[in-house]
C-alpha cells in the first residue's frame, strides 16, 4: 500500500501553552513559527506514521516583549544554541486517543504521552484534504532543562513547574 504524505498548514493551526504565574493566575503563550509533517497508510488519514513537530522557540509570544525576551534567554530556552523545540513520533490511529514520542527541548529528549482528540478528514472548497487534530497534555519545564527559579520577597514561587500544551493542527495532503 502506497503511502501518503501530509503537512500541517500552519494558517489554520495553532500551538499554545499555559503556565502559573505567582501561583495565582495563569500565563498564556504560542509559537507563531512551526512546521510539520507525517505519512499515511493509504490515502485517508487514518493510521499515520513518521509524525515530526518543530516549533521555532524564537518565535514565542506571551503577549509581553520583556518577558518574551527573557523566555528566549539562557535562563529558559537558550534559543541561539537550541533555536527548536522538536517532537517525533513514530505511529498514531485515530482510534487512539493517545500519541506518544519523543519530545526534545535544549538539549533533553523524553519520552511523553499527549491526549489527542480527532477532528475528522473533510475536503475544503479548494479541493484539498484536510485532517484535524486537537492534541494536549502536560510536561515539567525543569524535566527539559528550564530550571529557571525566582521567589518573591514574600517566598512566593513566581512561575509554576507544570506546563499545559494544546495543539489546535490541520493536516493539508501533499499531492
């Protein structure tokens, strides 16, 4: 059986994370800049393999330049030696309602498990096919190296351990 490729189409997709700030609320961020791809078996989005996600860490937008720029930092992402955030994995079904792989950030590669939810497989007016994804889940930032610790005067922990990850992604079939 012929296999068939497909790439995230980054228009209609999107990666976001959230963090605890002060314990107290929540931070939002994203990548703006990401690219991906993967095989089927067959034409129809079904069973996918060879999946890889890399997101340009340059790219990172909270909403707010100063914290963006220290996030860019060597107390985080170090992004001039370590410019990607990269996930692989070697087989999904939409059947499955988890995908796992391999995760690196800076220099750390793990193992991670994320929820993931399929959206279906549907042409658009264009005559492209697409297939959508909702994949989540939840990482420790110092697990990869962003061991970056502050308290406050008062002994509060400024930022939270506990990573939430959401991917919003559509797959274009390459033709």
């Amino acid at each position: 059986m012929a296999s068939t490729k497909w790439n995230i189409d980054p228009t209609h997709s999107e990666v976001t994370f959230k963090v605890k700030h002060l314990m107290i609320s929540t931070v939002t961020g994203k990548f703006k800049v990401f690219e991906g791809a993967a095989e089927s078996e067959g034409e129809e989005f079904k069973k996918v393999n060879d999946i890889e996600f890399k997101a340009d860490v340059k790219s990172i937008d909270t909403s707010n330049d100063q914290r963006d720029e220290h996030l860019r930092s060597g107390d985080f992402f170090e992004v001039e030696n370590h410019p990607y955030l990269v996930f692989k994995a070697d087989s999904f079904n939409v059947n499955d309602d988890t995908v796992e792989g391999q995760l690196t950030i800076k220099d750390v590669t793990k193992t991670v498990s994320f929820d993931v939810e399929y959206g279906g497989e549907v042409v658009d007016p264009y005559g492209q096919t697409k297939a959508g994804l909702t994949v989540s889940g939840k990482i420790s930032r110092k697990e990869f190296g962003l061991t970056y610790h502050a308290v406050t005067e008062a002994g509060n922990v400024v930022l939270g351990d506990q990573i939430k990850i959401n991917v919003e992604v559509q797959f274009v079939k390459v033709a």
